[in-house]
C-alpha cells in the first residue's frame, strides 16, 4: 500500500525556519513528481509546491517563491520542504501528496501541523 | 490563475438522496493534450483528503459507485445518487490543467 508520513511540523516564531519530511513507502517513488499542499485552519486547500521524480524541476506559488525549498532524495524515498522566513500566514496543516501527473493528487499523509507565532 | 468556484458552499442533505455539487472554472480547463484535468477530492472531519474523481469523470479505485462526476470545458459536477452517513464532510474540486487551483469546498452534511 501507498504510505506517505509527515514529519517535522511545529511551533515557530514569525521570521525562524522549519524543515518538513515527508517519507514514502509503498511505491516506485523515483518515477512520480511529489507535491506539498497546505491547509490554514478552518481554510481550504492550497497548492504549495511540486517536485519532479528526478528533482530537476521544482515549481512553488508565489507566496513561498524564495522562502520555500523543496527537495527529495530518491534512494531514501523523501520528500522535503525547507520553509524560511517564516510568516503568520504560513500556519497551517502541511500535507505531502504523490502526484502521477498534472497534480492529480491520488495520494495524501496525514499532514503535519506548522504554527507561525510569537 | 484558473479560478474555480464552487456551489453551493454549504449542502444539507437527508439521508438516501441524492446530491449535487457544481464547480465551475473561469477558463476552459481543456488541456493541450485533449485532457481535462479536473479532479473532486473528499476531506472527512479530521482526516486527509482523498481523491474521488480524476480526469473528470474516472472513479478511483475503492471509491462507492454512488459517486459520479460529470462536464466539460468550463462546468463540472459531482454527484451522489444516495448519501450515506460516511459522506459527510468538505468537497473539494480542483484543477490541474494549468497551475493547481482548488475550490473552495463544499461541506456536505445530514440534515
């Protein structure tokens, strides 16, 4: 079975960095591009970033474009976002998702929760 | 950015009827290569989303065959001949064709 676990969410002053994990099992994770979405509280769903299956091409919206990295490792089977300069509107519920083609999202962690606040 | 639009927001329903929810795309959501890439994803109170529908109209493996989605170029609809308890929560329409949009969310609830 497709597995995907999220790591690393947590409580950070406005402006500090953060570093998701997202580990996969279950599947040939080296031939699917990889995404991040994320979900503010009580918000609906918002496209964060997406990453190639050999990493080649990275693609983020514009409101993390410069703040946010993604990056994966193909012979650990993960997925990572490193968030800096992180903002109040960042807060939210971050879920990592596989993606077997134009973000047709058909997988999806549990998420892992990242509170923004001084 | 494609702005998808959903409605209604909010769908009370009584048990064993139907339901539908519309989602409407501010521009064709044709894709270059004939696709459409429209997807309905479900979200149940405290739980991840799930993908429902791909490509419009293809039903994902494990997905209850009350579920059905259906449109074209612009305008698209999921339906639920007969809801179930477990149907509860948001509904999610999104788009794929060009940079990744979602609606809104429609939550669905027994009246």
């Amino acid at each position: 079975d497709v597995q995907l676990v999220e790591s690393g969410g947590d409580l950070v002053q406005p402006g500090g960095s953060l570093r998701l994990s997202c580990a996969a099992s279950g599947f040939a994770f080296s031939t699917y591009w990889m995404s991040w979405v994320r979900q503010a509280p009580g918000k609906g769903l918002e496209f964060v970033a997406n990453i190639k299956d050999d990493g080649s091409v990275k693609n983020y919206v514009g409101s993390v474009k410069g703040r946010f990295t993604i990056s994966r490792d193909n012979a650990r089977n993960s997925v990572s976002l490193q968030m800096d300069s992180l903002r109040a509107e960042d807060t939210a519920v971050y879920y990592c998702a596989r993606d077997p083609f134009f973000s047709s999202f058909d997988s999806w962690g549990p998420g892992t929760l990242v509170t923004v606040s001084s | 950015d494609v702005a998808m639009t959903q409605s209604p927001l909010s769908l009370p329903v009584t048990l064993g009827q139907p339901a539908s929810i519309s989602c409407r795309s501010s521009q064709s959501l044709v894709h270059s290569d004939g696709n459409t890439y429209l997807n309905w994803f479900q979200q149940r109170p405290g739980q991840s989303p799930r993908r429902l529908i791909y490509k419009v109209s293809n039903r994902d493996s494990g997905v209850p065959d009350r579920f059905s989605g259906s449109g074209s170029g612009t305008d698209f609809t999921l339906k639920i001949s007969r809801v179930e308890a477990e149907d509860v929560g948001i509904y999610y329409c999104m788009q794929g064709s060009y940079w990744p949009t979602f609606g809104q969310g429609t939550k669905v609830e027994i009246k």
